[in-house]
C-alpha cells in the first residue's frame, strides 16, 4: 500500500458570507440572500441562519458571468 493513499486531501475552508458579499459588491445582507437563491448562487445550507460557500464553485460561478477578457 503506498503512503500517499492514506493521507487526506486538504479541505478548503469555505467562504462566509461576508466574504462572498465582498467579491459581489453586496452591502445588503437581505438583498444578498434574495440574490443568492434567484440566481442559484452557489451555497451550502448548514443551517436556516449559516450558508457557507465553496471558493472553487463560487471562482467558477463568476467566470462563466464575467463578460469580455479579464487578466489574472
């Protein structure tokens, strides 16, 4: 059995919603909600008060809006 099996892959820390409010220019906790379930934003539901949001699915939810080339 080779060592690299048994060792776990890094779990990235997900993103909280003040976080994500930041990356959308969202000022308005509400209106950031409202935001997130229209437009399928991206979110896990831990509870009715705590979304957490995955960095990978959020970068990816923005690349396919973004319009024209944007330089990284």
């Amino acid at each position: 059995m080779n060592e690299q099996s048994t060792i776990a892959a890094p779990v990235r820390r997900n993103l909280t919603k003040r976080e994500v409010m930041a990356l959308t220019g969202h000022t308005d906790e509400k209106a950031f909600l409202v935001f997130v379930h229209r437009e399928g934003f991206p979110h896990i539901k831990i509870n009715p008060r705590l979304l957490m949001f995955p960095p990978v699915a959020v970068q990816d939810w923005l690349d396919r809006r973004t319009v024209g080339k944007v330089a990284r």
